[in-house]
C-alpha cells in the first residue's frame, strides 16, 4: 500500500459523500469556502473531493475561472464511517462562526416566527 492509498476514502464513500453535499447541502459546501477558506465572494462551491486528510471544493466567482480550494482537517480521519460525521461537525463549526443562530432550537424557532411574521413562504 503506497502513502496515497492510506489517505484515500474508498471511492463509494467519497463519491457518496460529494453527491450528498452538493445536492442535498449546497450552502454548507459555500459556507466552508468561506469560513474555512476566507473565500468570501464565492458565489457557489462544490465538493470535488474528499480523503482522510481534507476536501477539495471548486468554487467560482463572478467573473472569472473557477478556483479550487483544499481544506485540511484538524485531524485526518481514523476510520471510513467517520468522514460523513466530520462534514457535519464542519458545518456546524461553519454555521456558528459565521454568526448564524438558526441550528440552534431557539434560532430555528425565531426563524420560523420571523418568515411567517413576513409572510414568507417555505420554511
């Protein structure tokens, strides 16, 4: 086994992961951008790629060429089954440090009584 393959998810894994965020958590993937990456003019981002050691995102910007970004875990991954639970440890992170109250149950709960105060629709 070569120093690469010690760093790799199986490809299953990665694959599902990056299926999973780009569609189902587009916003978590722009938010590390920006927290993680200070890439704060990002307008979209998406997960490329995923070891045990960190991500890869490609974002892209008004304007120009997309742009790839490596973020490095704090602590690369032990085992496969971790990986899923560190994205969302990340977002968490991400969501807290960028100022937003809304994963909390009293920030949802405003949230929700805000939108429909508005008179928004959806959430």
């Amino acid at each position: 086994m070569n120093s690469q393959q010690l760093h790799e998810l199986p490809k299953e894994t990665a694959l599902h992961l990056m299926d999973k965020m780009n569609r189902e958590h587009p916003e978590d993937v722009l938010l590390w951008a920006r927290v993680y990456g200070s890439q704060n003019t990002a307008r979209s981002a998406r997960l490329i790629g995923i070891d045990r050691e960190g991500m890869d995102l490609e974002l892209e910007f008004e304007g120009t060429t997309p742009k790839r970004l490596n973020i490095m875990f704090g602590q690369p991954l032990d085992k496969d089954d971790e990986a899923e639970h560190r994205l969302e440890e990340l977002s968490h992170k991400a969501h807290d440090l960028a100022g937003d109250n809304t994963r909390t149950i009293i920030g949802q709960s405003i949230s929700k009584h805000i939108s429909r105060w508005l008179g928004w629709q959806g959430h």
